[in-house]
C-alpha cells in the first residue's frame, strides 16, 4: 500500500514513500526477468498450483483462462503455469496472444474460476511477468495475493490430484474474435468510422492482430505499426512508451488520429493530427465532458492517482467535478471507482478504466471511445482533446541496485528540504516502483525552474546513496 507519511495540503502535496512490499506481488502481480532470480519456470509451476488452490470452490469442474503477450519466454512460462494448475485439479484454457483486458473478459464470458495474463506490460522483451484476475474479471486484491503467497512459500504436496482429477489443456482458437466482437459492442449501436484516417502502434505486442481488425471492421482507414512481433521486439522503439514513430507517421500520412498501445494493449497514448502527444490525463478530462454532456458520467468527478497533473484537478473543479488520488496502480484506481460509484478513472500514463464496459484498463476500447467523441464533435483531435493547460511536471527514475533507498537518512532529509521549498505551491510524489527496482521522483508546481531544482536535488541524493 501506499504510505503517507506527511501532507501539508492533502490537495497539493503528497510524499510518497514507497509500497509495502509482498515477497513475489508488485503493482502489477509478478514481473521480473524471465530466468531471473525471481521469474522462472519453478515459480510459474508453482503460482499455478497456489493460486488453483485458493480458487477451486465447489465440486465442478474447474477451469482457467491464460492469455499472453508476445515475449519468447511466454511459451515457457505458458506450460509451466498449465502444469501447475492441471496437478491442482484445474482444466487449462490456452488463447495464445491477447491483451489483457480480453483474458479479463474472457474469464468472465467463459465461465472460468480465474484468468491469467503473461505479460510484463511496457517493460522489455526479456522481463515478464504474471497477472491475475477474479472469476469476475477483477485483478485480485491484496488479501487474494497474501493467500497465494503463502502457499508459494509451504509445501503443496497434499494439494496435489491424482488419476481423473488431474486437469487437461484446450486450445480456444475463436478468442481474438470474441474480444473484438466485445471490443465493438462498447460503441453506440451502428457507430462507424469510414473517412477517419487511423495509425495504430500495436508495439509489436498482443494487440498486434485485434486492434487493426477492429478499427478496419469499423470503416477506418487503417495504418499500421509495430504489428511484426518476433518475440522480442516487444515495445523496442514502438508503441505508447515509445511513440516517435507514430507522431512521424501521423504527420506523413495526414492521419487524423494516432493509436499507440503498450505490449499488453491494457494502456493508449493519443497522437493528435498534428503529431502531438496526448495523455491519459487529457483523456480522462476529454471523456469526463463528453459523458457529462450526455448524461453518463457516474459519481460527479473522476477517479485518479497521485501522479495525474494538478491542471487535471484543477478543470474538473472548474466544472464542479471532483478528482479523487489514490496510489499507483490501476487496481487501486478500479478499487476507488467501485465504492465511489464512478465510471471514468485511470493514470496519466494511459491506463483508463472505464468501468461500464471493462474491469481492467482497455487501450482499444478506450482509443474507440475517443473516436466516437471526435466524430461527434466533427472537430480535430487537437481541439477536442486537450482540454486544459498543465502544471509544470517532471518525472525523474533512478535506479538501485539493493536495499531501501528511501529509508536513508540523507534521502529524508533532501524530501524534506524540497517539501519545503515547494511549499503550498506544488506536489511531490516519491515513491519505489512496484514493478521494477526504480525510486520515481516526481514534483509540479506552477514555478517550473522551482520544480526542476526541488527534483534534480533529490534525485541527486538517491543516486549517491543508491
């Protein structure tokens, strides 16, 4: 959980001093270099038989669902988590490559007692990792994976069956189309996008297939990128963390729209006609008015985390909107919407949960949800999504071997000296990643030479000490 430790103005000034850490769950489930001390094939097998375990309940038969993305080592962990649950008693189902809110999608429409996704997101080829979801298509909470953790630690030879109750594997070949059949139904009924110029960056990633067969199937005039995965090219120069390659290929083909997804397509970036980047903060505001306009938005604001820009929060008070922070992670994000009762949520980062169509970030469902606002509107993408002027930000990553920087005496005390200096002005959000060894420093404040100072002083700090 994310740990609060001091907030002078709780709308303006967060310090965030990390997670508390599971020994194998991050943000995001497990992640971590395939074959790396942490990610192997013995702890697939043997998250397949915990978490079997914990999710067996009555006497039918049992079944799972495991997507992947298109990293080499997914094949690997693939087979090691099929054996894991088949020696529990669970019946495998295999999609192959798929994004990760249809494997959440899929658990639900199939009936199953878990789903799996393989996947290290936006990171590299050679990391990956395990996310998991609910028989309702819900990641699991904190409690679900403290129970699973705990039976990777003790010995599951008792939950071991034999003969007939050993599960077996299938093959569902019809999965992409379900998902995109699903994908399309999110629109109005008889929606369309014929004279709509769409670049789509599928980042070499799971969406690779699903995303231009939807847009086309829609009447977009489709381009495309990054749609050759060879099982390790895999966000490599491509996709929403790395969308140079859109915002040129926008402006040569005159598109009117650019679609960047990242490896698990649970995430967008929008490129605007002109070739600029648009955000997921941008987005949400975007989205958040087009819903009020028509009477959906749920909740009377939108739901965000400590890392959203304050110009964010600051528009949607203007138009007597709320934005609620939580941590770091979509999960919270969906957490927080549920028992607020909102519909529009996500990370600046391009996770957008909108929670009367999916139960996990949707990067497609929501790039279709932003063009049936621009076709609405008849108005360019540049107009009708930036909505708001942002406060000066700045992200800073650095990168430790061991141990806890930010328990540090010398890092305390640089937090501190900036907290300070900021004042009432701004807000900074250090905190450790629960995805890969890195302490994000983030700080805003509308004196943006101020905010780069505050910054590169504590990032100076945790580099020497880290």
């Amino acid at each position: 959980m994310l740990v609060q430790l001091f907030a002078r103005n709780e709308r303006t000034c967060w310090l965030a001093w990390g997670h508390m850490k599971k020994k194998y769950f991050g943000t995001d489930g497990i992640r971590g270099l395939a074959n790396g001390h942490k990610l192997t094939s013995e702890l697939a097998l043997k998250v397949g038989q915990a978490a079997g375990t914990v999710f067996q309940n009555g006497m039918h038969r049992h079944r799972v669902v495991i997507g992947k993305d298109t990293r080499r080592s997914g094949y690997m962990i693939e087979y090691a988590l099929t054996a894991g649950f088949n020696s529990v008693g669970m019946d495998v189902f295999l999609l192959g490559p798929m994004p990760t809110p249809a494997v959440a999608m899929l658990t639900r429409s199939l009936r199953a007692d878990l789903g799996v996704m393989i996947s290290a997101s936006h990171n590299p080829y050679d990391d990956n990792g395990i996310k998991l979801f609910q028989p309702d298509g819900f990641k699991l909470t904190d409690e679900m994976e403290s129970e699973i953790e705990a039976l990777l630690n003790s010995d599951l030879a008792d939950e071991l069956v034999r003969g007939r109750e050993i599960g077996r594997a299938h093959r569902i070949e019809e999965a992409r189309g379900r998902y995109s059949e699903y994908a399309k139904r999110t629109l109005p009924r008889l929606t369309e996008f014929s004279g709509l110029r769409v670049v789509v960056d599928c980042a070499n990633g799971a969406a690779y297939k699903s995303a231009p067969e939807v847009l086309w199937e829609l009447g977009a005039e489709v381009i495309t990128i990054g749609v050759s995965p060879d099982g390790y090219n895999i966000n490599e120069g491509c996709g929403s963390t790395a969308p140079h390659l859109l915002q040129q290929k926008v402006r040569e083909t005159r598109a009117d729209i650019g679609i960047a997804l990242d490896g698990d397509a649970d995430r967008v970036v929008i490129v605007d006609e002109k070739g600029d980047i648009i955000d997921g903060d941008q987005l949400m505001a975007a989205l958040a008015m087009f819903w009020q306009e028509q009477g959906k938005l749920k909740g009377e604001g939108v739901v965000a985390t400590v890392m959203s820009n304050l110009g964010l929060e600051r528009y949607l008070n203007s138009r007597d909107l709320s934005l609620e922070r939580t941590q770091v992670g979509d999960r919270y994000v969906l957490e927080r919407m549920r028992e607020g009762g909102f519909n529009l949520g996500g990370e600046q980062s391009g996770h957008i949960i909108l929670s009367d169509h999916t139960t996990t970030g949707d990067g497609l469902v929501s790039a279709l949800q932003i063009m049936a606002l621009i076709q609405t509107k008849d108005k360019p993408v540049s107009e009708v999504c930036r909505l708001f002027d942002t406060v000066p930000q700045l992200l800073t990553n650095v990168r430790y071997e061991s141990g806890a920087p930010l328990e540090n005496i010398l890092v305390k005390q640089a937090i501190a000296a900036g907290e300070e200096k900021m004042g009432d002005s701004g807000r900074l959000v250090i905190r450790a990643s629960g995805t890969e060894p890195l302490i994000r420093v983030m700080g805003e404040c509308d004196d943006e030479k101020l905010v780069n100072d505050v910054v590169g002083d504590i990032a100076d700090v945790i580099q020497q000490v880290a």
